[in-house]
C-alpha cells in the first residue's frame, strides 16, 4: 500500500517574508515621505529654519550631531509635522531606536522631592488675577523730560513773539513835541513890494530904446530893481545875420590850367518799379529766386497782395489758379496771368517783362478785380 505523508515537507521557516514582516525604522519612513513630497535636505532647511545636519541626524537617529539635547524633541516634531506624519508617534519611535530620555527641571523624575499638589481654584473668580495686564495711570504714562521740553519750547516761543510786538509797537509810536511859537500863517506876497526906484541914472529905458552899446547895462542893473521885458537873443543869430550877397570872399587862383566843369557822377542807381502779386481770389503762388530757393510760397486771400524782393536775379513765379493772379507794377494792374484755373510757371517777375508780356487789366471783365480796387482807392 502507498503511504502517504501527513506532514508536510517543507518547513515553515522556509516560507518567503512579506511586506510586513519586515520592521520598518523611524529613518526610512522620514525618507520615504520626503521622497513623495520631492523635497532634498535643503529644501527642508529652507521652509522649516532647521539645519540640514539635524535633520539627517534625526533620519539616522544620531545623537551626536545636536549641540543640546533640549531642542531634539521639538526638532522631530516638527519635522514629523511637515511629512504630515503623527508628531508622538514620530518622537517615541526616535526615543526608542536612539535610546534618548530626556530629563529636564520641571520632569517628576528630575525633581529630589515629591512634588506638592496644586489645589485647583478657578482663574475667573479673583477680581484682579495676576495675569491680565493691568491699567496705567495717567501720571505714570507722562514722562518728566518730554513735559519740560515743552515748557522750554512754549517760552521760547512766547519770548519772541513778545520781543516782536514790542519792536513793532516802538517803530509804529509818533511822538509829538511841543512848540513854544505859535504857528503863523504864510501869505503870498509881491518880491518887489516895498522896493524903493534908485536914481534917474539907474533907471533903464524901455526895451525897444535900448541901443546895442547899453545891452550890458541891463546885466549890472541895480539889485532892488527888476528886469521888465527879459531880452532874447536868438543862438542862431550871429549866424543868420551874415548876408551871403554882401560878402565877397576872393578866390584863390588856381595852380596850373584851368580844368573843364565836369557833370557830378550818378552813384545810385535809380529804384526800379514795385512789382505786387494781387490775388483777386485765393490762388496758391509760389515764387523762387534764380537758383531754387523758395521766397515765398502760399495761398493768397483775396485782395491779398505779395510784394516782390529787388535782386540781382529776377525771380519766377509758379501759380495755380491764374486766372486769379494780377501784377501791380508801379501802381498799375496787369493781367491775368493765364485764363482760367491753368497753373503757369516760370513768369519773370521783373517790371519791364510783365508789362511787355501782359496787358493792363480791365477791371469791367472781371467783378472781383473791380470791387478790389474799388475798396483800396476808397482807403
């Protein structure tokens, strides 16, 4: 017959461990968390204000790298806060695997005495507890350098402002002295009453029988007597006096022959005629000198007129609208430049070519030229 096994043959230590059977260290759960929030050493330096050096200490549960033991606890706490891990479980878990205890001043253990129970009173029943921050008086908020700064500023203040009163009450202050005289009232009076006449020798003539041998007299007469009709001598006198029908001046001989009387030489040359551009409706003119340069460019009003620059060049005249366009030359119209609207160019603007180029104008054909002229011989 075929035995069979009732136990089995493999042993059960044999068995592959699975995921929880392995213990898991305080180190690799911290770094497994930080892994998933992709966060390095230093970007937990940087959020949490805790040394990159601590914070591998605590990973590797090493006691060494903390200077004091008294800030470990809330050193893993908050880290465990930040991976979002339980902050007791975290720190129990280090006490454990690193072996710390910490032992300080208010700790039942560190204490040599059995501490004395506290009896339970409630905080709310006392009136004034010890607490609450209590209300300062007016006169301990009031400081003693600041009030007497204040008081030195206020009569300083008061002293130059009296000091200025009083400069201006003394400037503004009329004062009035007595006078022993009694004020006397002035009259207009003659100079010359009361004046006594001198001598019939001292007397002078009446101005028309005065000789020219006495004139001199009239400038030592008596001081008591006064000037009748002041004596007026022209400046230009002695000047205008002389006769130059009267007087012969001879002349001096000349040295040598006699030379023919020439005829005075002309020296300024005689102005030609004014020339005018007369605009009897707007027309745009443009006038250039004999090597481009533009004199004047615009469109003329009506009854506008442009006045034409003497150079040594005449000047051309381009215009649009020349049936519009007249020429005053010496006081008389000329023209129009063209029938029309045509736009003429290259018109000498010289006296004698438009008067030999255009005829005078007609004011009966064109009833804008005639109201014109009409309007200017009236002014």
């Amino acid at each position: 017959m075929i035995w069979r096994r009732t136990s089995p043959s493999t042993v059960d230590g044999d068995k592959p461990k699975g995921f929880d059977d392995f213990e898991l260290r305080l180190g690799d759960l911290m770094r497994g968390e930080r892994a998933t929030l992709g966060k390095s050493l230093l970007d937990v330096q940087r959020e949490l204000r805790i040394k990159a050096t601590y914070i591998a200490a605590i990973e590797n549960c090493d006691l060494s790298a903390f200077e004091s033991q008294g800030f470990i606890a809330g050193y893993i706490r908050s880290y465990a806060r930040y991976l979002g891990m339980d902050p007791e479980m975290a720190y129990q878990k280090f006490c454990t695997e690193a072996n710390f205890t910490l032992h300080h001043g208010m700790a039942t253990e560190a204490s040599p005495r059995r501490p004395v129970p506290v009896r339970a009173s409630d905080p709310l029943a006392d009136p004034n507890p010890k607490f609450l921050p209590r209300d300062r008086s007016f006169a301990s908020q009031l400081d003693l350098r600041a009030v007497g700064s204040m008081l030195v500023l206020a009569l300083l203040i008061g002293g130059i402002g009296y000091g200025g009163w009083s400069v201006l009450k003394e400037v503004q202050r009329v004062q009035l002295a007595p006078v022993d005289r009694a004020p006397e009232v002035v009259a207009e009076m003659d100079p010359l009453q009361g004046v006594v006449p001198g001598p019939a020798s001292d007397v002078l003539p009446a101005a028309g029988d005065v000789p020219r041998s006495d004139l001199m007299t009239r400038l030592y007469r008596p001081r008591d007597q006064a000037l009748d009709v002041p004596v007026l001598v022209a400046r230009d006198g002695p000047i205008a006096a002389i006769d130059p029908g009267q007087t012969q001046i001879a002349a001096a001989e000349p040295f040598g022959p006699s030379l023919p009387t020439a005829e005075a030489p002309q020296v300024v040359q005689a102005q030609a005629p004014a020339v005018e551009i007369l605009a009897v409706r707007p027309a745009w003119v443009r006038v250039q000198s004999a090597d481009g340069t533009v004199l004047f460019e615009k469109i003329l009003g009506a009854g506008e007129r442009y006045e034409v620059p003497q150079m040594e060049e005449p000047a051309r005249l381009r215009a649009g609208n020349s049936g519009s366009v007249y020429f005053a030359v010496n006081g008389k119209t000329y023209g129009p430049a063209a029938e029309g609207a045509r736009v003429v160019k290259n018109i000498e603007l010289t006296s004698d070519s438009l008067t030999g180029t255009f005829a005078a104008a007609v004011p009966d054909q064109d009833a804008d030229l005639a109201r014109i002229l009409t309007a200017q011989a009236t002014e």
